[in-house]
C-alpha cells in the first residue's frame, strides 16, 4: 500500500507540472505577443470568460489524471483527450503502454486546446491579426509537442535500446549532414534526378532567354490539334511538379490528348539575375512564349493554361497583350490561381506593411529572396507534416526519410529576385491592386482583366491552404468570358497532381457562377474520380482541326537541348 501511495504521490506531481506547463505555455504565448516587436500590448480577454476557461483546464486536467491512472490500474478510463483526425503523433502503442507517457501525451493535447480557446478569447483589431494569433499558437503548440523532444518521446527511448544506441548516432549524422545542407531532409535525394526518373516527358528546348526556357514536348498521338497548348507553371519552384513520373504526370497527359504541349521552364535566379522585375518575367515568360509558339505553329491563338502564381503571371500577360490588340489566347486554364487577393489564407499572414517595407529597403532594388526562406515558409505552414515529422524521424530515430518524388520536388526550392518579389508582394498580395481595372501599369500598359473574354477554366481545390478556394472562385467575377468553375478534393498539390487513371478523389461541378462560393458549392454535383477528364474535354473544342504532329522546333527555332532542359536542373544555393 504504502509503495502504490508513493507512487500515485510521484504521478500526482507529474500532473500537477503538466497543468502548470499548459499554464505557463499559454501565458509565455500571450506576453511574446506583447513584447513582439511593433506589436500592441498583449490583448486582454474578458475576466469572467478567462476565469471560467482556466476552471474548465484545471477541471479536465484532474479528470484525465484520475483517468489515466485507473486505467493503468484496470479500471475503465471515464475520460480521455484524443488528437485530431491525421495528427499520428502520437499512434505508437508507446505512448499509451507507460502510464507517464499516456499521461503526458493527453496532457499536452488538453494544453493545446486550452491555447487555442485562450487565443479566440483575446480580442483583436480584425479578422487578420485573429488569424496571426491562431496561426502563432499553432506554431508554438506543435513545437513544445513531448515527440520533438528525446527525454520525453518513449519511441526515442524504446528504439535506442532496440539498438545499442545506434540510433542516436545515426540521428545526430543525419542532423550533421542536414545542418550542411542547411535543410530539414524530407526524402531520400539520392533516388532521384531531374531527367533520369522525374521530368522525362519527351521533348525539346526552342527556346531560351536569361528569364526561362521554353520546351516543347514531342507528340505522342497520330493527329494531334492544330491550336497548342502553353503551360506557364509557377516561377517559385520547379516545373516538374507537372511532371514528376510518367503515371502521374499532368504535362505527359496532356500530350496523350492530342495537344501540342509548350511549357516555360523558369529559371533559378542567381545574383545576376537579382535585378529583375515584374514586367521582365511577363515581357520575357509568357509573352515572349506566345510569340514562339505562335511561329513554330502558324497559328494567331493559343491555348493557355497557368498554375498558381504562374496563372496570374499569364493572366497579366494576357491583359497586357490585350492592351496592345493582341488576343493571343483562345482560351485559358487557371489552376488553384489568385486572381482577387482579398483573402489569401495564411500566406497573407506573413505579409504586412512593415516587413515588407524592411524588405523592399533590403533587396527591393536588387538582390535575391532565398529559396530557404520561402521553403520554410511553406513548411511551417503544415509544420507537424513538414517540419517536425522529419526532426523525430530524422535526429531522434535516426531514420533515413523514404523516397517520395513529390517530397524530392518540395526540397528543390527556387530563389527569386528581389524587385519581382517585393513588387509581387505589395501589389498584390498587401494591396490586391490586380482586380481593379486600370490601377495596375504593367510593361507600359494599363491592365484590365475584366476585357479578358476568351472561355475560361477555373480550378480550385477545397483543402488549398496556399491558394483558398473562394478566394480562387472570385476570379469568376474579373474575367468577361464564359467561365466553368470547378472544385477538386484535396490541396494544393494533391488536388492537382491527381491523376485520371488512377480515379482516386472527386471533383465538384455547377454551370452556375453568379451566386457566391458557398452558394455554388452547395449546388455542385460531385463526380467521382479526377478533374483531368472534365479539363480534357473543355479544352478539345478548343483545341481546332487534327493534322499529323510536327517534331519540336522548326528552321528558326532550332531545338537547343534535350527537355527538361538545364534550367530546371540548377539548384539554389
């Protein structure tokens, strides 16, 4: 009796510190919030709410202790903190089988939870500094998680001595070869190469200039349509996205429909090409493309199709040619696109005047936008998936990451110059100036998307945390032309990337876009399978007669080398 009292004294006081590090965590969140700089003093919430909320975490606190502790003596657990749906941090039957780490971990789950009610119980100014609030306990929560940490993860221990300590030195080499690289290691790199066993769509450069390179891919059917197809992929990273493996590659799918396929191929900016502009990447991407493609084919339009910030890149690039008198598409695709920037989701979250303006001082005139920086800013976004999975697995397992040819993709971030990104930025993102007709001077013309009337395709997808769906589903409002909205099933990547053989997913359909995003939704037919086929039949009347296939390149447009060319093969450094 006297060692069980002993020991429930010692769990006693383990739950005790457990209540008091939800506290302490909740109350370091809110005065960080105060003393950050530029930041208005740390929101106070209503007393009587903050009292009632702190009784309900002490309550359910002691509750779960009382719980776990019958349930590690045989006696049914009355009440227990599980986490959200995909959060698989804690699935390993260790956490469970030792009653301190089952404690531990629902601990930490009910101090979560209390973090966020805390949050929506302080005011603030608008809706945008409550999503600052919401995504900042986000990222304090997920890394004060006991799995980034080896005295209190029981996979760490169990594993160590599995192996003799093996594993604590093959972590602490995977961290000395990460901090090289200067990169968390999301998939084993040694697998793959750009060319080899991703990016091997057949084809041909036509076409280079100090902004990017055009490859026109081979055809792969006996007629194919006498109108091409232009991709303009986006400019943040690499383009085979579109093209990691032949059973999952959009552009080869694409080429097996009968098109004649162009893509613009970015290039990774390197400090000679820090100077770049706004106007230089759609003077010299995707309208200097047009004109290319335009001569290799003999045809006055082409069919478009643009791919986030690739599809506002040719957007304006269309409006500019419009500008002029030139139609120069017959159509245009838009994937997971912003047209309208009035809600970007968490993205926006990282934008305000101040620090852009401290980066339009810095590298507004010249210089580059690290590609580490923007890839940690997407990684933090889904930091559990992105970040600490592979701090756990990597350093405090001493697991090689599996191959994973997206993930290959995800590590093999670009650079972008200074001035582009900055004016991207303000314009756009801070100032959502693209939607107004006339504000926006672009390659010496005034633009207006709303005299864009060519028949329109518009995807989004309903899990998009980079490009949120309504948001995208506003561009039905700018552009003139009968537009076909459409909503695929996952994110940002897998709603794309989803390929028609495989039917996995659904997509949702409704002829109607007057109403609003919600309104369109809940009168959206689902179908089951991959938006590829619905695309693929839109774009074929568009696409004009069959005639035999042309290799890439003609007498003026000699092909440079083979796709994917070598642009898309220089790192970041």
């Amino acid at each position: 009796m006297a060692q069980g009292s002993n020991n429930n004294d010692a769990f006693l006081g383990s739950a005790m510190q457990f209540m008091q590090a939800g506290q302490n965590m909740a109350q370091q969140f809110m005065d960080y919030l105060g003393k950050a700089g530029g930041a208005a003093p740390a929101p106070a919430a209503d007393p009587q709410a903050l009292t009632a909320l702190q009784k309900q975490f002490m309550d359910q606190q002691m509750s779960l202790w009382q719980a776990v502790l019958g349930k590690h003596q045989g006696q049914p657990a009355n009440f227990a903190v599980a986490p959200e749906p995909g959060d698989r941090r804690f699935a390993a039957p260790e956490w469970r089988d030792n009653p301190l780490y089952d404690y531990l971990h629902q601990a930490y789950l009910l101090n979560t939870k209390y973090l966020k009610e805390l949050v929506e119980l302080a005011p603030a100014q608008d809706d945008k500094s409550k999503n600052r609030l919401r995504f900042l306990a986000r990222q304090v929560a997920d890394a004060m998680a006991p799995s980034n940490f080896a005295a209190t993860n029981p996979e760490f221990i169990k594993l160590a001595l599995e192996t003799k300590g093996q594993s604590i030195t093959e972590g602490i080499n995977n961290l000395i070869r990460d901090f090289e690289k200067g990169r968390i290691s999301m998939t084993d790199e040694s697998v793959f190469e750009v060319g080899r066993n991703i990016a091997t769509t057949e084809g041909a450069v036509v076409y280079e200039n100090d902004v990017m390179q055009l490859i026109q891919y081979a055809p792969l059917t006996p007629k194919v349509g006498t109108r091409p197809l232009l991709v303009v992929p986006p400019c943040i990273n690499k383009f085979y996205i579109m093209d990691l493996q032949p059973d999952n590659s959009l552009i080869r799918y694409m080429v097996e429909q009968g098109n004649t396929v162009f893509l613009v191929s970015w290039r990774n900016p390197k400090e000679a090409q820090g100077q770049l502009q706004w106007d230089d990447y759609l003077e010299h991407g995707p309208i200097a493309a047009l004109k290319v493609v335009r001569e290799i084919t003999r045809v006055k339009q082409v069919n478009a199709l643009g791919f986030c910030v690739g599809g506002t890149i040719l957007t304006s690039a269309l409006a500019v040619l419009k500008a002029r008198g030139d139609d120069a598409a017959a159509s245009l695709t838009l994937l997971t696109t912003l047209l309208d920037f009035s809600d970007t989701g968490e993205i926006g979250l990282f934008i305000d005047e101040q620090g852009l303006a401290a980066r339009e001082a810095s590298i507004g005139q010249g210089g580059l936008l690290p590609a580490r920086d923007l890839q940690n800013t997407f990684s933090f976004l889904r930091a559990n998936d992105l970040v600490w999975n592979y701090v756990t697995g990597n350093y405090l397992k001493g697991q090689k990451p599996q191959a994973f040819d997206l993930l290959y993709w995800n590590s093999d971030s670009t650079n972008l110059p200074g001035p582009f990104a900055c004016w991207y930025m303000r314009n756009m993102y801070l100032e959502n100036n693209l939607r107004v007709p006339g504000k926006l001077a672009m390659c010496g013309e005034k633009v207006d998307l709303g005299k864009l009337d060519m028949p329109v395709y518009l995807l989004a997808t309903r899990e998009d945390h980079i490009v949120p769906w309504q948001s995208s589903y506003l561009g039905t409002r700018l552009l003139s032309g009968p537009v076909r909205f459409v909503l695929g099933a996952s994110g940002h990547i897998a709603g794309v990337i989803n390929p028609a053989s495989k039917n996995k997913r659904s997509y949702w359909v409704n002829e109607d876009v007057k109403t609003d995003a919600d309104g369109w939704l809940s009168a959206a037919e689902e179908r089951k399978g991959s938006w590829w086929s619905d695309w693929a039949d839109w774009l074929k009347p568009l696409s004009g007669e069959q005639r035999t296939p042309r290799k890439p390149g003609n007498a003026k447009y000699k092909p440079i080398e083979p796709a994917p060319g070598r642009y898309v093969k220089e790192r970041a450094v």
